[in-house]
C-alpha cells in the first residue's frame, strides 16, 4: 500500500520526500553560518570600531548682559550630543569660568619658568579662577542619553566687570574607562573688550581633565 502511494505521488513530492535529509543538512549549515557572520559583525562592531565605548559631542552657547555698574550676568548652555551607538550616562564633571584677562601675571611667570625645561612644559598657562568664587558648577546628578538624543545644562555666572577675557572649560568623565580621568572637554573664550563681545571655540574632544586652577586673591 505504501509503495503505491510513493509511486502514484507527484514527482516533486518524492523528490522532497527523498531530499529531506539533505534539506535539514543545508539548513543547519545556514544556521551556522548566520552565527558565524553575526559573530563576525559583532566583533568588528564592538571590538574593532569600538562601538561598545560612548562617543559625545559637547558645545558650549554663552550670552551676557549688565546686571549692575560691577558685574555681568553670564548665562553658559552646556549642550550634550550622544554620538554612539550605545547608552550615555553622565555622572561626573564640572564646568569652570577662568580668568584671562586682566592677564594673571603670577601664573604666566609660572608657566614661563616651567618653559624653560621641554620637559616639564605644561600645554597651557592653569588660568585661575577668578577672585569671587561660585564659578564652578558640578555635573553630580546623573543624566541618561540615549544614541543620538540630546540635553541641555544651563548655568547661571555673575562676574564682576574688571575681566575683560574669561575662559569657559567644561570636562565630562568617561565612565567607561574609571580611574583615568579621561571625558569629553570643551572651552570657549569670552571677550568682553570686543564691541558687541566676541565668543570664540578654543577647543573640543576627548581629552584628560584640566588640572584644578586656584582661586585668585583679590
């Protein structure tokens, strides 16, 4: 009865009836396969390309106005772009106003004296901060970006009109290489003697964190 029905079968249905075997074979192969080359792009994705590490983008919008006949109000908009494939958070930074201009005289000669030796030449003059303090502000409470959200921190300064040049300098820690104190940097330098004021970009990327400047003596 059995050999009947084979026989009286369509071609193609005893054609797959004898091939099932090898049709299981090809279709393990394949799944392999496909692990293999998932494999494959995850190592290059994650490993070669260094996706599994964040990658932020970080500007600084800064605006002034008078406040009083001795200080201006400096209004600084940190804004964060997450430039990765993966999960930014944020729990460690801080942003800084350091003074410029008047020039700070004792900290040139410093950075001078060190000039001396190649050796021991720091990148930049520590510009420190200016006399009054509450010029820092602490990225302490963490923030979650998601891959290309944005975020923005607006931070308020008052400044007392004497400086006529101030650098803005924001650091954000890396936290997927802790210990290091490696982040993301930004720095913007403020011009107050310009006309209208002049906001230039002085840098931006990843970078190691700024040694600690000094409050100046009034």
């Amino acid at each position: 009865m059995l050999l009947a029905q084979i026989t009286n079968s369509p071609a193609w249905w005893q054609f797959l009836s004898y091939s099932k075997d090898a049709f299981g074979s090809i279709e393990s192969a394949a799944k392999t396969l496909a692990i293999l080359i998932a494999g494959v792009w995850a190592f290059w994705r994650f490993v070669l390309t260094r996706g599994r590490y964040p990658r932020v983008s970080l500007n600084h919008q800064v605006d002034f106005w008078d406040y009083s006949t001795t200080e201006r109000h400096l209004r600084v908009n940190l804004r964060l772009r997450n430039e990765s494939t993966v999960l930014l958070r944020v729990l460690n930074g801080h942003t800084w106003i350091q003074l410029m201009q008047p020039w700070p005289e004792i900290e040139i000669e410093k950075f001078k004296e060190l000039a001396k030796d190649p050796a021991k030449t720091p990148y930049e003059v520590v510009w420190p901060f200016p006399a009054q303090g509450e010029l820092e502000r602490l990225h302490n409470k963490e923030r979650e970006l998601e891959p290309g959200e944005c975020d923005e921190v607006a931070m308020d300064f008052f400044i007392n009109k004497e400086y006529s040049r101030v650098l803005v300098y924001t650091f954000i820690e890396n936290r997927k290489k802790p210990g290091r104190n490696i982040g993301w940097t930004a720095s913007s330098i403020v011009d107050f003697a310009k006309p209208e004021g002049e906001i230039t970009e002085h840098g931006r990327g990843q970078n190691l964190d700024k040694a600690r400047p000094e409050s100046r003596a009034k």
